[in-house]
C-alpha cells in the first residue's frame, strides 16, 4: 500500500475526537487493506504487540535524520522543536519547504517502512548508531511532508492521532460483522493471541466461528485477568458467592510463566518478557512444577533474605527491568513465586475450567517449596470469621490483603472480572502516569523534582496533581531524584522554563489523605498530601487509574 494513503488515514482520525467518527473512518479504510502489517502501523507499532520488540530511538537521532534529509543544521531543528513542540510537525514544515525547490523521488510504500523501521531493533555493535540514521534518513528524504509528519511519530512510539486497539477493534466489528456479539469474539480473540493484525486477518473473512477457534499458544504472551475491588469480607462473599476460595493478595509483581518442554519464558503483565532477569525462577520451575507444557499466572514477592520476612514491591522493582549482574541481584533481592492460577496444562487450554478445578491442578503440581515456589496461600470457605481471620493474617505477613474469587468461573485473559475481587485495608492509592515535571532549584537543581501526575480517560490523560514527597535526594534511600530524572529526560517532548512535558510511560504508585475538588487541575479533581511509594516498571498506561477511578473514590470518601 502507498503510504500516503495510510498518512491520509492518520490525518483523518487526528482531526476528530469524536471515538464513532474515528470507528467509522477506520471501517472504511480497512475494507482497503490486504496486508495486515498496515494494522500495527495504524497503532504505531511495527509489530504486533506479543513481540517484545521496541524501535527504542531517541529524539536526538531523530533530529540528526531531519537535518540530513533537509539539509537544516540541527540547532535549527533544535530550535523549531522548542517552538512547535512535536518533531514531526518539524519535520513536515522543514521538508516542506525543502519540496518547493525539489521534485519528489521515490513513492514509499508501507512495505518499504516496515522493512527499514524493523531493521532498527536488530542492529547492534560496531557503527550502529550511523546504519540507523541512513535508514531513517533513505525513508524521510523520499517523504512527502504529511509523511514524513507521520514516520518521525512513528519512530518516536507518539502517533497523537487518538487510537486505541478497541478502537480498531470497533471497527473491525463495524466493517466485517456489524453485530453485537463480534465484539466480543473479537476481543476474545485479541486476548489470547495479542495479535490484532492477525485478529484482522481472520475478521475479514466475515466467519464469527473462526475468531472463536483463537486459541492460546504457549510461549507467546497472554493478558492476565485483573480483579475488581470489594470493600470488605462481607461484601466480597456477597459479590462472589459463598463458599469461596480466599486468598493472600501478595504485594509484588504479576509473573506469567510459560514452559513449552525445555523453553521456559517469563513475562510481565505489560507482556514484557523477563525471562532473563529472573533465572531462579526458570530453575525453580524445572525443579519443583510438574508437566511438559503450561502457563501459569502468579504474584512474585521479594522477602529478606535473612529475616524471611516479605518486602513491599518496591524493594524488588529494580529487577524488573535490570540487565546486568542478574546473579548478585538474585541473591540480594531474592523473591518467592505465588501461583495462583493455570491456563494451559499438556497441550490443553483450561481458560474455560471451573476456578475450583484449576486451583486443585495446581497444587498436584507444584511440589510447595516456600521461599522459591508455592501454591498462593488459600482457603475455601463460607464461615465469614475464618475468613476475616485469614485477612487478618495477611496483613500481618506484610501482604497487601486478600483476593476473593468464585469457585465455578472461567479464566478470561485482558478483563476486569468481577469473580475475582481483590480486597485492601484502604484504597487510598492510585497508579497514575507521570506526564510533565519541574526541575528543582538550590540542593535539588539539576533534578527534575516535582512530578505531574495523570489518570487516564478516552482521550489521553488528565492531570490530578504534582507530587515530590517520598521522592528521597539519595540513591541509598530508595527511589531518587536522580534516578526518576534520568527515566524522564530522554521522553521529554517540550521544555518551558524549568517546566516540561513528557511522554506518558512512567507509571508510579502514589499514596494520598483525600480526595479534593480542583478547578486547577483537568481533571477537575486534586490528591491531598500525594505521596510517592513506587515505580511500577511491571504496568503500563492502560494499567493506571482513570477519571472514574477517581470519581468513585471521590464518592466514596462522601463527596468531601
Ligand atoms: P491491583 O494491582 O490492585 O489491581 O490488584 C490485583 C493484582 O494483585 C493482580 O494483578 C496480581 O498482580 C496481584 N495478586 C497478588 N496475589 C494475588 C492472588 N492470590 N490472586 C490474584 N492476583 C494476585
């Protein structure tokens, strides 16, 4: 396909927020489309979103390509990015006007895009850095402005154009089906295989029963299921029925562990592949879990490794993204690995099973070895005392509460279900994302050290206050200045004084006394004395709390 036509798409889609008109523009484009990489490139990715692969280019070799390609110096693109804020529109004017004295040479194609932009995850070594700028240069230099508008976004992972996958998957349902229950065939689908392009691949061909005939496949990436929130015990039992198995909610991180015979892959909840960080896990797994093949869902929680006593996430949230002296951090930060559920047992997907029948494999096959790898600690019970009982032990062992769940219910990857409820003490935390910060002045100049903190809702992100405290000025103390600066300054989009913004990739757990009213923030609401507690480099964007989130928490506090 041309790429223009694809630029035409984007700049339809940018010029309404309106999320029916975008369905419906996409519904039209897709009855165009026979290649279903140009769907990863409608979401700004080169590949669908179970490869574990990022462009990972920097705003620097971004302007280096424009000034090659436009033959402008740097600074001066330098200097028209601080003025408009977005280097693809700087690219766009700068070739622009380069185009009036030039004739265009070649037509790109979306083949042609892909094929430079998947080079670039693959090189490594000697002269990298120069290969990449030739193949971005080769593609901005045959660009017409709209284009090239487009591959810098794309290069920078920031379309701005307002899609989400559930929009394209609207549209797949307008285009292809147009009734109700595809939507949800089509979601299902998209659970399982994270494939949208491949989700659009069999859509097309109009047959509901084949997106049904999706299955899981072990090794690759699945979404978790997440849990919905209950006030209490009482409340819990009333939502998902009693008797009911019980849970410790362990504070750490969602690991999905794959083996398919030898190969054993870890992933994270944003599908982020951690096998390698990890190595004690994949031995633990050789030793202690029966099987050729499975997936298995669990919570691993870092403990002390003298005391034993467990640790709070954020102890262990460095191991997450770590790429070097993986051992001495094995054994610093060593975690246990919590299972809690099973999808795939021996060639088998058990997503349908009954909760009860899942648990129950479970434990045949983990030989329970604490401190390495056991069945999550659980009770089956009706008697609401034993159950506070149990609560009441979980927080005593440090863990974050418990976790509710019915006993007949099936495993649905990517939804919120309400059969699994996750009960806390209080639920005066949210996730949110940081999207803009401000350097510091006297002992803190050089820092960034006042974060903008945003929740989420259909149309980017909405701003719910600024946090600094919990932040500390020294590494050895926990997270640091320093630390959040250097994660911030290579996703800086524009620069106002001391303030910027950022793009929206950092995602923070941030504690607060209350909710208030504000008209100073847009999402109309402010956290009172916010404070942060942890990085959260497990949980991406879609993770963070929303505007109803916040609404709800409003509510519940009384309206005060
Ligand atoms: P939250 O992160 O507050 O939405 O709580 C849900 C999370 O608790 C899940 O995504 C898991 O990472 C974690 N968790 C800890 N223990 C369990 C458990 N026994 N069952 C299910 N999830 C658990």
């Amino acid at each position: 396909m041309r790429y223009s036509n694809l630029a035409k798409i984007y700049e339809e889609l940018a010029s309404t927020t309106k999320r029916l008109e975008k369905t419906e523009i996409l519904s039209k484009f897709l009855h165009t489309i026979d290649d279903k990489n140009v769907i990863y490139l409608l979401l700004g990715n080169i590949y669908p979103e179970h490869e574990d692969k990022k462009i990972g280019i920097s705003e620097q070799l971004v302007i280096k390509a424009i000034s090659k390609s436009t033959g402008v110096s740097s600074e001066k693109v330098v200097q028209e990015w601080k003025k408009i804020g977005d280097l693809g529109e700087v690219a766009k004017a700068l070739i622009k006007s380069k185009k009036q004295h030039t004739l265009s040479s070649h037509v790109l194609t979306t083949e042609k895009i892909l094929d430079n932009l998947r080079k670039l995850p693959e090189l490594e070594g000697k002269g990298t850095v120069d290969k990449k700028l030739s193949l971005i240069t080769e593609l901005l230099t045959s660009a017409e402005p709209t284009e090239s508008k487009y591959i810098v976004r794309t290069l920078l992972e920031d379309l701005r154009i307002g899609i989400q996958q559930s929009t394209i998957r609207d549209a797949i349902a307008k285009a292809f089906f147009n009734t109700k229950e595809s939507n949800v065939a089509i979601q299902k689908a998209l659970d399982k295989s994270n494939d949208l392009g491949h989700v659009f691949e069999i859509s097309k061909k109009g047959k509901l029963e084949n997106l049904e005939k999706v299955s899981l496949e072990v090794g690759k990436p699945v979404k978790v299921m997440l849990a919905q929130k209950a006030s209490d015990i009482p409340e819990g039992f009333e939502e998902v029925g009693k008797p009911c198995a019980i849970e410790y909610k362990y504070d750490g991180f969602r690991l999905v562990i794959n083996k398919d015979k030898d190969k054993i892959t870890l992933y994270t909840r944003r599908l982020e592949n951690v096998t390698r960080q990890f190595p004690e896990a994949i031995e633990y797994v050789n030793k202690y879990v029966k099987g050729n093949s499975f997936i298995l869902d669990s919570e691993a929680v870092g403990f002390d490794k003298e005391t034993k006593k467990y640790m709070p996430f954020q102890a262990i949230s460095q191991r997450i993204k770590r790429k070097y002296e993986i051992e001495k951090m094995k054994n610093e930060l060593p975690i246990e690995i919590n299972v809690f559920d099973i999808l795939y047992y021996n060639g088998k997907s058990l997503l349908d099973e009954p909760f009860e029948k899942r648990t129950k494999l479970l434990k045949q096959i983990i030989k329970s070895t604490p401190y390495k790898i056991i069945p999550a600690k659980q009770i089956i019970t009706d008697n609401l005392e034993k159950a506070e009982k149990f609560y009441k032990q979980a927080l005593e062992n440090n863990q974050e509460g418990v976790m509710m769940k019915n006993l007949n219910s099936p495993y649905n990857p990517g939804s919120r279900v309400g059969h699994m409820l996750k009960i806390k003490p209080s639920e005066k935390d949210f996730d949110l994302v940081i999207i803009g910060a401000e350097y510091g002045t006297g002992k803190r100049s050089g820092w960034l050290s006042s974060f903008d903190l945003g929740c989420g809702s259909g149309n980017g992100f909405l701003e719910v206050g600024k946090v600094s405290t919990g932040v500390k000025e020294k590494r050895e103390e926990g997270v640091s200045y320093d630390e959040i600066t250097k994660l911030l300054k290579p996703l800086i989009i524009s620069e106002d004084g001391r303030n910027i913004k950022v793009r929206p990739k950092i995602v923070v757990t941030i504690t607060y006394q209350e909710i208030q009213k504000s008209p100073k923030y847009s999402s109309g609401f402010a956290l009172r004395f916010p404070r942060f507690t942890a990085l959260r480099p497990d949980r991406n964007t879609e993770d963070i709390a929303s505007l109803e989130d916040i609404e709800n928490a409003y509510e519940k506090q009384g309206g005060k």
